[in-house]
C-alpha cells in the first residue's frame, strides 16, 4: 500500500503530498520554491524529479508559515527545522527470515532509549541485547519515539509521529537496534500515542484544523477520527512502524482517550484490521497491547490470529495497584481504589481485571471495566512496576525503596510464573534503585507552565521534600534516571540470578502451556494466605500457594501436582514465601 502522507522516493524523483484542507496555497520549499498543486479533499502534491534520500525540505503555507512535514521520516535538526527525505527500502536487513513469536512466548521488558545506556542511543542499546536474552526476556520494548521538542523527553509528547527522534540517533540506527534483537530471537514493541499531539512543535492545527474537536483530553485537543484522512494517518503510522521499522508490535497509549463513536467503526478497529492484513500477506506474528483505564474486555482478544479488529492484551495496571498497596501501604489516589489488597490480587489472579463493571471512586464514582474472566489469561499484561507507576512518583523513586527484598521477591515470583503476560521495567532485572523521574526539554513560557503544574500536583511533596524534587527541565534530571550497568551489589547480582531462574522455569513449563489456557479461581485469607489455580492448554492444573504476610502460617491441605518452584516441605508457610505447583 502506497502511503498517503509525506515524502516518498520514486524511479524519477520524490514523491511529496500534504493534506492541508485550510490552506490557500501550499509550496514545497527545496533549494528553491515549488508550488504544490492542490488536489481534491484538501490534499496538496508535488512530483520532484531528480531528488533523491537525504534531501532537507518544508512547506510554506499561504505565505506566512514554514512548516515541516506532520509525515516526516526524519528531523536531524529537531521539530523545527527541516524534514529529511528518507527511503526505507535501502536498508540491508540481516534478519531476512524473522516472523516474530507467539504471543505465548511474551516476556516484556519496558525501556527508555535515552536512559537505558549512558550514551543513550540506539547503537547503545544493542550491547545489551545478549544480557536480556540470557536473562530469559524475550520482547523488548521502547517508549515512545515519535519525534518531540528538544533533546530529552519521556516521548508521550511526540508532534512528528512518523520520525523516531534524532536524540536517540538516525533511522537506520533504530533500524540496525531492530535487527540485532531479531537476530538474537527478541522481538522489539513501540509505545505509539495516538490520543493527543505534543504542546510544542504540532502545526496541524494551522493548515488542517479539522484534525482536532472541541473535546479535550488530559494532555490537549481530542484528535477527531471520524474525518477520515485523520484517522488514515494514524493507521498508515502504525503500518509504517511495523512495515519499515519491522517492529514486532505495537502499545497504544491511553486507548480511552482514542475518541470513539458508539456503534460506529474505531480508528482502533480500522488499525487491528490493517496490521492483521500486514501479518497475513507476510507471515508474520503481529501483538497489538492496550493501555486502557476503562478495561474494555470487549476490545481484547489474546488468540486472534491474526489480529481483526481486536487487541492481543492490555496492560493490567490493577494488577500493578493492588501489589503496590498492599507492599507499601499508600493508598492516596488511584490507589484508595484498592484497599483490600489481597483480595484484589486473589480477584486478578481468577480473572483478569479487579474492575470489571464495579463504581470506581477515582474514576469518578461510575462503573468501571467489563468482565474478563472469560478471556485467555495471556491477554492481561502484569507488572509490579513501569515508566507511569515510578516516574509520576515526586522523586521517580522505584519499588526497592520502598518494599523489603523478602516482599519484592515473592511478588517476582507470583508475577514471572503466573499464566498472564509478565513485564519488567529496566533495571528491575537486577533491583536497580536508579530512580526515573519525569524528565523533558520544554523553552520558555511552556517551560513554566510545566514547572508550575507539577507544583500543584505535587503540593505536599514539595512540602514535605521541598528541593529534593527534581525539576523536570534540569538536564541532570534525565542524567539521574540513566542505568548504572556497573557494580553491581551481592543482593543485586542473587536478584538477577533469582529472575532469571524464573524465567527459565517459565521457558520450560509455562509458556509451552499458555495456548488454550484459562482461568481457574483464587481465594485470599486475612492470614495472608492466598491460593490460585489455572487450566493450563496441555489440561494440566497450575497451582499457586503462598503467603504473603510478615508471619508464618499453616500449610493448606490437598494441594496437588508436582513442586516446580519453592519449598513444599513442611506444614508451615514462611512469610513471604511462593510455592508452585504443575499437575493433574
């Protein structure tokens, strides 16, 4: 399918085309002006012959504004300045024979390109690919790439959604990072956001102010999909990261921010439909993951292959909120939506989601979720930490500070063995206690703002902290979120031996099970006591004991199936200890 937006190389030349249905005139700026034709709908095009990759371009609108491409494939010099001419085909792929890998065989671990090495590149991350193999990860992920104002930034404020940001390097680079992983058998996710455009850089609403409603979502103007060269757009940048980028999948950000008519036919449908017609014509296993706080069952569908109109799995964040109450005791915000901990857990454990239709205080006391016991338990990605749950902490500090390793470890070993979908989040591996703060490169008023913003939210922190609260404009704020790969302590190195031991009993006896797998039930006692049991595909029985309180407590009778992890012996239960067991 050939793209409808931005620049693309042909036999002759370039092939340049820009939807700008408010603009009188349109010319495409090279050495010298080209007047753009206009064409029906809004669309603007111009055939360049002669030109080939690596030429620098703009658009000038009706005479009053140098733009760069919405489409652009490339800005070396930032979201201002010139878009780059970029031809995908050229690239030599070593990897030529990869198709992915079952959903099944899904072990995630959620990354930061500029934090995750200190060079903070794309080349730099390929020297960490072997440690994450051997640690038993297999799936690789990257927030979000889409190019953003200035050189440091969490990526959730992309205005250039076809360009993978120049701070991280070129786009081959991120070419050559996706190769390698192949080579080595790990897939490679994007997180791509598809509910709102950055505050700085974003000049759509000049020249196609139809892109946006009059709704608003919590970081700006609602993206209106019912036009249809808008929702194209966001269609053809999933394809383009899955077609020339070859990554394995893709997590869409804040789903319930996607505007949708009810009855009608979602972009997020039009994009499931569109990437599962990729994976057919080439063979390849295609994942498509939702964050979405309204736990929309009905959305997701872990066995679908390939995808047609629905969604691989979700990220379960009341999984996350019911380990975070009960191992910490917080329980301001979301989390006073969790004040039985245990329960909760024994609840996601048996079916999926905690919120599956009950009133939700935080989400403004209405029903939140559908049912979701019925789905796959692979369709629920579980994690007890990531980039939201630690970074929009006051001072990014991570779960070590705030847990005992006893605790942190029996949560490692519920949540890596369980029949769902595990993740990580860098540096967990091994307990790192770098922290992640939120981070960005906003000038000026905007820069304020933002300061200002997070002031209020974070009143009391700052109260309580007052200067330990890392500004978000700082350089050294980024600096202190980058991984130190070095030096690692003795509890270090025997958390990272304890992961990878799980994770390589999960190679051998979970994963080959997860197809056809479904929920059992689970049951929590205030003695801390929690069990939980599962169908697997093969028709064996999974089976969890454990305790998870600071006491001993008595050994449950008639437990069944043979011991794969932890001590079974005896007829007491240690605190904080996990036993699991697989048979008939």
């Amino acid at each position: 399918m050939r793209p409808s937006f931005g620049a693309r190389p042909t036999r002759d030349g370039v092939s340049f085309r820009l939807w700008a249905p408010a603009a009188r005139r349109v010319d495409l700026l090279l050495e010298r002006r080209h007047a753009m034709q206009r064409r029906q709908d809004g669309w603007y095009v111009a055939e360049i012959a002669g030109l080939g990759a690596g030429v620098p371009y703009k658009f000038r609108i009706d005479d009053e504004i140098d733009v760069p491409d919405p489409a652009s494939a490339f800005q070396p010099e930032d979201v201002f300045g010139p878009s780059e001419v970029i031809d995908h085909d050229v690239f030599s792929w070593r990897a030529r024979d990869w198709r992915g890998r079952p959903w099944e065989e899904t072990v995630l671990i959620e990354t930061h390109v500029g934090t995750f090495t200190p060079n903070g590149s794309y080349r730099a991350m390929i020297e960490k690919l072997d440690h994450l193999v051997a640690t038993g990860i297999t799936a690789l992920e990257l927030m979000p790439l889409a190019d953003f104002a200035g050189r440091r930034g969490w990526g959730y404020d992309g205005v250039l959604w076809y360009a993978p940001d120049s701070a991280y390097g070129r786009p081959e680079d991120l070419k050559t990072l996706v190769d390698e992983a192949h080579l080595r058998g790990l897939m490679v996710f994007l997180d791509v956001v598809y509910n709102h455009f950055g505050p700085e850089g974003n000049y759509l609403g000049r020249y196609a102010p139809t892109f946006f409603t009059d709704a608003h979502t919590p970081w700006g103007s609602a993206i209106d999909y019912r036009v249809p060269q808008v929702r194209a757009f966001a269609v053809e940048n999933a394809l383009s990261w899955l077609t020339d980028y070859r990554f394995d999948g893709l997590r869409l950000d804040a789903a319930n921010h996607i505007m949708a008519i009810p009855g009608e036919q979602s972009m997020l449908q039009d994009l499931s439909v569109a990437a599962g017609e990729l994976a057919k014509a080439t063979g390849r296993h295609i994942h498509l993951v939702l964050e979405n706080g309204d736990n929309r069952a009905s959305l997701l569908d872990a066995v679908q292959q390939p995808p047609n109109g629905k969604y691989r799995a979700q990220w379960n964040d009341d999984y996350h909120h019911v380990w975070h109450v009960m191992l910490t005791g917080e329980l301001a915000g979301y989390y006073a939506d969790y004040q039985t901990p245990r329960m909760d857990l024994a609840r996601a454990l048996a079916s999926g989601f905690v919120y599956q239709g009950e009133v939700s205080e935080f989400w403004g006391k209405r029903p939140r979720g559908e049912p979701s016991g019925e789905l796959p338990p692979a369709t629920f990605v579980n994690f007890l930490q990531n980039h939201d749950q630690i970074g929009n902490r006051p001072l990014g500090d991570r779960l070590e500070s705030l847990a005992s390793p006893q605790q942190i470890e029996a949560a490692l070993a519920v949540t890596l063995l369980a029949p769902m979908v595990p993740m990580l989040f860098q540096g967990e591996e091994w307990g790192s206690t770098v922290p992640f703060p939120f981070f960005c490169d906003f000038q000026g008023g905007l820069a304020d703002a933002v300061r200002k913003g997070r002031k209020q939210e974070y009143a009391w922190a700052y109260e309580k902290y007052g200067d330990e609260v890392p500004d978000p404009l700082d350089p050294a704020t980024l600096q202190s979120a980058v991984l130190d790969w070095t030096g690692r302590t003795e509890q270090q190195d025997a958390r990272l031996a304890l992961v990878r031991d799980l994770l390589a009993l999960r190679a051998k006896e979970i994963m080959p099970r997860l197809k056809g797998a479904r929920f059992g039930d689970a049951e929590a006692a205030d003695s801390g006591l929690l069990t939980a049991r599962w169908r697997m595909g093969d028709g064996t029985t999974l089976r969890l004991v454990a305790n998870l309180s600071d006491k001993d407590i008595a050994r449950p009778d008639g437990t069944t199936g043979a011991p794969i992890w932890g001590d079974a012996s005896g007829d007491r239960l240690p605190p904080w200890s996990v036993i699991w067991h697989l048979g008939g």
